[in-house]
C-alpha cells in the first residue's frame, strides 16, 4: 500500500475533492497520479470511521477485509443504521488467495469487492463509478424528500377542496325547493349530481291557491362551474316572476338575455319553464332547447311538450314560443335531464326516451313520489350497477 497522509483533509479540501479514507494494510494497492488527482486519502481505522461519521464523514471507505471483524463490526452496523442517501460509499479489498471469506454482513454493506489488487485506473474507474452510485442515491433521496413534501401539500389541498365541496353540496341542496303540499298537484323529485356538486336545475314556486311555476333546466358542464351558473339560473327565473305578471315566453326571452349578459361565450343551458293552471286544468310552457318532457294521460296516452325555442345564451335576441296542453285529474307529467336517459347499460345501450315513457306509463296509477323511484329503479337496474356519467334530475307532477 502506498504511503498516503495521515491527516484529514479539510474541509475546503473535501469540497473540492471526494475524501477517501483508507482502513487496513491493503497490500498492493497502487496510489499514483491519477488517484491523487481524483481523490484526497487519509489512513484510519474502523473506530476513526465512526468517530468521524457524525461530523465530516468521508465520501468513500476503501476497507481491507482481513481487519479483525470484532473491530471492523461496529462500523458496519451503524453504517448500516444510516440511510443510503448519507452514508459513505464502501469499497471492500478482499482478494481471494490465502484468505478466509468474508463475513455475509461486510459483503452485503460494501458496494464494490475487490477481489484482486487492481491497477491505478482500474481502482479509479471503481472508485468513480462508486461514488456516482452514492451521488444518485442522495439525489434520488433528496426528490423523494421534495415529492413527499408536495404530497403532504396535496392531500392538505385535496382535504380543503373536499371540505370546500361539501360545504358548496349542502348550500346546492339548500337552494333546492322544499317539498310543495298542494290540494291538487303532487309534486316528487330528485336530484344526483354526477359529482359533489352539480348543473341540473328545478325549481317550484307556487302563484297562489290554484297557479304553481316549475322550471328545470341542464346547464353545460359539471361541478362548480356548472353550479355556479345554475345558481344563476334560478335566481333569475325567480327575478322574473317576483317581477309581477309576465307569459312564460315573455320570461324565458328575459332569462335569456339575462344569462347571454352575464355568462362567458360559448356556455349555454337548457330550460323548461311551466305554468300549472289548476283551476282552468292547463298548463303553459316553454322549452328552451330542454329534453322534452311529455304528459301522461290516465289512459295511457303520451304526449310530448315541444314549443318554445333554442337554449339560453345561444342567441341574444332569440324568440320563444310558449304551448299549452289541458291536463286533468290522474294526469302525470315527468320532467327530467339527460342524465336519466343517457345511463347507460354494461352492454353499452342507453336508457333512453322510450323506456322511460313506458316506465312513466306502466306507473301511472302510483302516486307521484312512488312513480319517481320505481322509475329510478329501473333506470338503476338497466345500468347494471354502472356509475353515473351526468347529473341527472326527475320530477314526477300528478294532477289529483
């Protein structure tokens, strides 16, 4: 082994140069020029490593295994109790002649043997490809520590967000009207939002003893955003009738302008605006570009509510037209959104229109609010348990 200082080096030194330290006679290990340009080497022993550990570990041990493993102990177990991005890189010096084989421990702590005495470069290319090794690992450790960070940082945000959802469902869910007792009309609905929050719309609001406005409307888009407009929705369809007297086309030509000023291009929405007449037995309405609900008579017969226009914010000046149908005792009409038509089975097919006209029809007889959830039922059972993929709203209104 050649001569190397005894000293450790400093450490200005040590920054600018890996610090190996040598432990060990290493017979015929080589120190020439090109190791002393790649590193600065000290002598130790196991003890002198584990003193130094705490406080200017050095960057690489290159350890002869022939030290007594009673001494040469200690050291690997508290490199061992380090984490592999702080501890020290080990060479072990082990040739094979005339020596007895290394302890399982040592072998498995080194990350290089040597099982002959190498050449100068051979020791050095070694050495480097050592010390990379340890490099990566830091590096690797340090962004797994960053990545932990951000992760922590995440699930902070992802438990506000929730919390944030939740309270913005229950303010949704506080917006929705409250069940309307009424002499001559019973009234079941449901609301699933695809999501915490959600863009379908309805709402009723009763004109006095014998006159009830409902509205249900589909606002382009899911979560917040559709929420937010949707909010929006209703607030001015209920400016306008708090606004006195007005025909349901005059009022969705007012919504619309409303709703083409006050959201972005390019977002739009659905709506179907009624007025139940109970006294006269009819109903006025409106659909601006909603699904067309359809009126189910006590006989069985269906018909389609079709008149009015194109949906909100699709055009500024659009006109609407409003239609009329006569409705009488056990007559029911069901209003509803794309997301109960548009569940889909396992094997692909959507509910559709003409299922649930017959679900409508085949419950008829039922009061409202049993008609709505067997009809859910069914929608249910032909996705065969898939999940949703759309808000989806139903309102079941049956005229005693």
């Amino acid at each position: 082994m050649p001569e190397p200082r005894a000293a450790v080096p400093s450490k200005d030194a040590a920054a600018a140069r890996p610090h190996l330290m040598l432990v060990g006679p290493l017979p015929g290990l080589p120190a020439g020029r090109q190791l002393r340009a790649t590193v600065d080497t000290t002598t130790g022993s196991p003890e002198d490593v584990v003193r130094l550990l705490p406080t200017m570990p050095p960057d690489a041990v290159l350890l002869d295994a022939s030290v007594e493993w009673e001494r040469v102990e200690p050291m690997v177990r508290v490199l061992g109790a380090l984490d592999e991005a702080s501890r020290p890189a080990m060479l072990l010096f082990a040739p094979q002649e005339g020596r007895p084989r290394p302890a399982a421990a040592l072998l498995e702590a080194a990350d290089d043997v040597l099982s002959a005495a190498p050449c100068e470069e051979e020791l050095v290319s070694r050495l480097r490809r050592a010390l990379r090794y340890r490099e990566c690992v830091e590096e690797l450790s340090r962004k797994n520590t960053e990545l932990q960070v951000l992760y922590q940082r995440l699930e902070t945000l992802a438990g506000r967000m929730a919390e944030e959802l939740r309270l913005a469902s229950n303010v949704q869910r506080s917006l929705l009207p409250a069940p309307v007792q009424h002499a001559r009309l019973e009234l079941a609905r449901e609301f699933i939002p695809f999501r915490e929050i959600g863009g379908d719309y309805y709402d009723f609001l009763p004109l006095g003893p014998h006159r009830m406005a409902l509205a249900i409307g589909d606002v382009m888009g899911k979560g917040v955003p559709a929420a937010l407009l949707a909010a929006n929705l209703k607030a001015s369809v209920r400016a306008q009738l708090q606004g006195g007297e007005v025909s349901p086309a005059d009022l969705v030509f007012r919504v619309n302008r409303l709703f083409w000023d006050l959201t972005p291009n390019g977002l739009f929405a659905s709506l179907f605006f009624a007025v139940f007449d109970l006294e006269a037995g009819t109903v006025d309405y409106v659909n601006a570009g909603h699904h067309y609900p359809f009126l189910v008579r006590a006989d069985g017969g269906v018909e389609v509510l079709t008149e009015g226009g194109t949906l909100l914010g699709l055009v500024e000046e659009s006109a609407y037209v409003s239609g009329r149908v006569q409705v009488h005792p056990d007559d029911v009409l069901v209003f509803y959104t794309d997301g109960v038509t548009d569940r889909s089975s396992r094997e692909g097919d959507m509910y559709g229109v003409d299922r649930l006209k017959d679900a409508a029809v085949r419950n008829r007889k039922d009061a409202a609010r049993i008609a709505l959830y067997s009809i859910l039922g069914e929608v249910q059972g032909w996705s065969g348990g898939l999940p949703a993929e759309d808000d989806a709203t139903l309102v079941v209104a049956k005229v005693r």
